[in-house]
C-alpha cells in the first residue's frame, strides 16, 4: 500500500512501508496452528520518541481457525507476561472483528484485527490517539492485499 494512503487515512506523512514475512511452525503452544504472517510497517521503531507515529498493517493465513477458546487462552497468556490488553468486539469489517489496546513497558498501541475462517487482517498503530474509524480505514486496506 502506497504511503501516501496511509499518510491520508492517519493525517501525517510516513515513510514507505517495510515487508516483513514470518512462518510459524504448528506447535503445542500455538494450538497445533502454523501461521504465515507478513507485515508492513510504515514508521520508525527505533526509540520512544518515534513510537507513536509508525503504523503496521498485517494478512496472515493459518492452517485452521483459531477457536474463541485459544484465543482467550492466548490473551491470558498475554495478561500474564505484563501486557495490559482489553479487547472488545468491532462491527462493519466483515469476519470477527476486534478492537484491541495494549500497554507494555511505556508503549501504548491500538488496532483492528479481523479474522474469517483461515484469514486475518488487521492494522495497528503504536498510539492510542487515532480513532476507531480510521483504524477501520486502514484495516481494511489490509484486508485488500
């Protein structure tokens, strides 16, 4: 996705975006699901001071569907390494949608993640200052890829 799209939707210029693709292998821990997962990232993660503009973008494909139970499993999981996270259903994207935030050592984020079967998309912004129908916007750029 051009950054001059994302630059629109979030109201700031970023940088072009940099691809990043990983396969998880299908382990006990992740319920026995592999998980192919590329990401763009449009921003700078190298200090504090440029955390909150960078924004990520994310499709990934798994080789079953993450069960209601895993997931709530995986968010415990979560809660319990120090990442203060709430997570609250989201209409309107099509699949099941969640509007999720996070905390963990002074960085805040926000984001979208939807999933349909197999499918995921999603975006995320290391903020918590641009809203729900703009992360909407972005997720489903996502989603188009």
């Amino acid at each position: 996705v051009p950054a001059s799209k994302i630059a629109t939707i979030v109201g700031y210029s970023v940088p072009a975006g940099q691809l990043d693709s990983i396969t998880l292998p299908a382990t006990k821990t992740n319920y026995e699901i592999s998980t192919k997962s590329i990401s763009c990232t449009y921003g700078n993660e190298t200090s504090l001071a440029t955390l909150p503009k960078v924004v990520i973008l994310t499709i990934e494909t798994t080789s079953k569907s993450l069960t209601t139970a895993e997931f709530k499993q995986s968010l415990a999981k979560l809660a319990s390494d120090g990442v203060k996270i709430t997570i609250k259903p989201f209409s309107g994207l099509g699949g099941t949608a969640y509007y999720f935030t996070y905390a963990e050592a002074g960085s805040n984020a926000q984001g979208l993640s939807v999933f349909s079967g197999t499918h995921g998309f999603g975006a995320a912004v290391e903020s918590n200052k641009l809203s729900q129908a703009k992360l909407a916007q972005l997720a489903k750029l996502a989603g188009s890829l």
